[in-house]
C-alpha cells in the first residue's frame, strides 16, 4: 500500500483499524440514543429499530461534509500535525484512539450514556498536553486553546439547551393538541401495543432524524481520526489533497499578502509584529513551493507536508491578526484574508478534505456498530432516566430536541454529544410531566458523575499512553 516500508504499513493498519474500533464501538454505544423512543413505545421491533438507526447513520456520514472533522483535527497544535517523525505520529493517534475505546467501552459495560465526543475530545487534548512536554514543542504549545474553548462551550450548553426545550416542547403539545389528540399522546404505551398512526409516523421520523444527524456529527469525528492517521504517517499522498490544481494558490497568496501590506506596523506590537514575520515567511516558504517544486500540474510528495505546515500557519496566524485590536484591517480586508485562507475558495481547501473512501469506511463502521450491543443503555435511557414509562409525548419531544440541536450543531461545524443532548431532553420532558420528582436520582448522578469524569479520566489516559508510546516507539 502507497509502497511503503512494512513496519510503516504494519503501523498504519493498525492505527486505521483502531480508528475503526472506535467508530464501530460509538455506533453501538450512541444507537441507544435514536431508538430507545420508538423501542419504549412500541412504534418499531427493536431489530427494525436499530436497522434504521443504522442505516441512516450510515448516510449521516456520508452525506455530511467533513466541517466537524476538520474542527476535531484543529485542537491539536501545527507542530504536532506536521510532524516529520512518523512514529511520533503513530504514538498520538494510538494514544488518543485507545484512550477513547477504553472509555466508551467501559461505560457501555456499565450501561451510563456518557458522551462519545467528550470521549474523544479529552483523548485529543490528552495527547496535545503530553506533547507540550516534548523538546520539540514550541513555548509550550500543546493545544488549540482557542478553538477548544469553542468545543466546550457546545458541549456544555447542548444539553441545558436539550433539557429547556423539553420542557418547551412539552408544552407546546399540550397547547396545541386537541383534548382527544392530547390524551393519546401523553397516555403511556400499553404493552405490545402500536401507538396511533400519526404518533408512530412522528416516533419514526424523529428517531431517523436523530441517527441522520448523529452520523453527520459524530461519524465526522472518525473521518477526521482516520485523516489525522495518513497525514501523519503518509504525508506524501495525504497532506495535502492531491486531487487539486494547487496553481490557484499563487492568487490566494497574492491577495493575503497585498492585504497584509496595507497593515501600519508601528501602530502594532512585538507579538503581532513577529506573526507577521511569520506569516510572510510561511506565504514565501509556500511561493517557492509552488514555483519550485512541482511536478504536472501537482506538488511533488515530498514536499506536500512542508506546503501543508505554510497553509496552517498562515491561517493560524492570520486569525491571530484578525482578532488583533491594534491592528488596522478594515472590514472589507478581513473578508477578504478569511475567503482566501477559507476551505472553499481559499488555500485550506488544499488541506480540509476526505478522501470518498475515508467517508465510506466510517460510515460502514459506524452504520455497523449501531447494529449491535444497543441493549444496555436503550434500558438506561427508556427505563432508568424518569420513574415512569416513556410516553409518547416525551418521545417525540427529546427526539425532536436532539434532532434539531445535532443538525443546527453540524451546520456550525462543532461536535456535539448525541447522549446528552437526548438524555437530557427525556430529563426534560419527566419533569415536564410531574416535576422533579419524576426523575430517577440514582441514574442522573451517574450520568452527571460519567459526564464530569469524562474530560479528566481520558485527559490522563491519553496523556500517559503518549509518554508510553513516544518511549517505546
């Protein structure tokens, strides 16, 4: 494979395959979350259930872009993502796959609907803390703090916003229905027994919508796992796209530096004056590439990763200077700077990409997983969340919710937690019904005790699996 050494290929299997493991253990951990609903209420068979779940989680991935993927990739530091060493490489991507496993297993064993973003995201700045200590980290640098800082704000107010709009939606169903409509929908289930047909039609579509969405989020995170594992190890066909002209940078790099150029630097200071050395030295670096170093139309592969590190480097520091007060951009130039570092029409649609047979294969593996071992947490989240049994009404209102948070998050690139979101809509919804009272105290400290012990817990795996395997490697 891309004629590699067999220890490399050896390595990259492996890594691939545990990217894999990962999405196929998120599908069956998460498939709880689409199904549960239509399972409690007997608007599907459990096996027709998680066959839907699995399909449409399939085409989420397909179907949804790679924004959130890029977004994941993006926490990490330039030099850590532009590592020559291909077993520093190896080393972060298995720490932070293993780490992630590990987690989503464990909590799938104990039944506790903890978050696979989360998960993956602790394991990532895992990683990157534990590279901060390594030599080669510049000042220290080990995560994107700035873009973290946006991750967690998402996955922090998803659920409060989940749990609002439960008890909203509750609301409005019982505003709007008519006495005979309202009395069906807010009955619960009787056993064996289908609901009426315009409920069974909502319970189904939410729970499609749910595990569409699901697929087009979190099944973008293991695509951007799965590109993390070629750049890093094979550089030369993945770091940049090479499907591409790059002959449409030279214009990129004109219009960034002839807008640069109208910056008055004595009105700046010494940390923006040296971003700028910086970035001019990187659009240089990424000229002579261009004009030096291809070959037909293309960047010869040993040269692709040296052109990726400009291309992040000068978006790195271009956001730096956009977001500089002292500095003089009007806001035309600063429009004009984010469309031609942009990954549409800009140089990081030279690095922002997926190969179609990336998507497809995490799509098969997360469309699988939602196949199997659903069961554990179906019966936490149907059973254990509200003292008494789903009702239709409180289906369809978390379902709603969930869907409509994962599609609005996704559109915005940022990752957010299928668990939460629904476990905190079904919270939202039995206390809608009968107040505070009507969740189960036991099960909601375990889920909250899962959701504060995430970060932390896999923060450490993967910082000690780093330091084990840049030891070993």
């Amino acid at each position: 494979m891309f004629g590699l050494e067999t220890e490399i290929f050896v390595l990259l299997s492996i890594c691939l395959i545990c990217a894999c493991a990962f999405e196929f253990v998120n599908g069956f951990h998460d498939t709880a979350n689409a199904v549960a609903t239509v399972i409690y209420t007997n608007s599907l068979k459990p096996t027709t259930a998680v066959i839907l779940s699995g399909f449409f989680n399939f085409l989420g991935v397909l179907l949804g872009g790679i924004t959130v993927a890029m977004g994941i990739v993006n926490l990490l530091p330039v030099e850590l993502l532009i590592d020559q060493n291909v077993y520093h490489s190896v080393a972060m991507v298995l720490s932070l796959l293993l780490s992630a496993i590990i987690w989503n297993l464990g909590t799938w064993y104990f039944g506790l609907p903890a978050s696979s973003s989360h998960t993956l995201i602790g394991s990532i700045l895992g990683v990157g803390l534990a590279f901060s200590t390594m030599p080669e980290a510049r000042d220290g640098a080990g995560v994107n703090w700035s873009k973290a800082n946006e991750i967690f704000a998402a996955l922090l107010i998803s659920p409060l916003f989940g749990f609002g709009m439960a008890v909203v939606m509750m609301f409005v169903f019982r505003r709007l229905l008519n006495k005979e409509m309202r009395d069906q929908v807010f009955s619960e289930p009787k056993k064996n027994q289908e609901p009426p047909v315009w409920i069974r039609i909502l319970l189904i579509t939410t729970c499609t919508l749910v595990s569409y969405f699901h697929g087009n989020n979190d099944g973008q995170k293991g695509v951007g796992l799965v590109m993390l594992i070629l750049i890093g190890i094979t550089p030369a066909y993945f770091a940049i796209d090479g499907e591409l002209d790059p002959t449409p940078m030279k214009q990129n790099l004109v219009q960034i530096e002839q807008t640069l150029s109208k910056i008055d630097t004595t009105l700046v200071g010494i940390d923006e004056k040296k971003n700028l050395a910086k970035i001019k030295s990187s659009t240089t670096d990424l000229a002579n590439v261009l004009a030096t170093k291809t070959t037909n139309g293309k960047i010869n592969p040993d040269d692709r990763l040296d052109a990726r590190r400009d291309v992040l480097l000068i978006n790195n520091g271009l956001k730096k200077i956009m977001d500089s007060e002292s500095v003089n951009l009007s806001e035309t130039d600063k429009a004009i700077l984010k469309e031609n570092t942009s990954d549409k029409k800009g140089l990081r649609r030279f690095t922002d990409y997926a190969p179609q047979w990336v998507v497809l294969l995490i799509s098969l593996s997360l469309g699988l997983g939602t196949m199997i071992g659903w069961k554990r947490i179906v019966v936490t989240v149907g059973e254990k969340i509200g003292k008494q049994h789903l009702t239709y009404a409180q289906g369809a209102s978390a379902e709603l919710v969930a869907a409509s948070t994962i599609g609005l998050s996704s559109s915005f690139g940022l990752p957010v937690s299928t668990t939460h979101v629904l476990s905190s809509g079904i919270a939202g919804a039995m206390v809608a019904s009968k107040g505070i009272k009507n969740l189960q105290a036991k099960t909601i400290r375990n889920i909250l005790a899962a959701w504060i012990l995430t970060l932390p817990v896999t923060i450490m795996i993967s910082f000690s699996l780093y330091q084990f395997f840049r030891w070993i490697l």
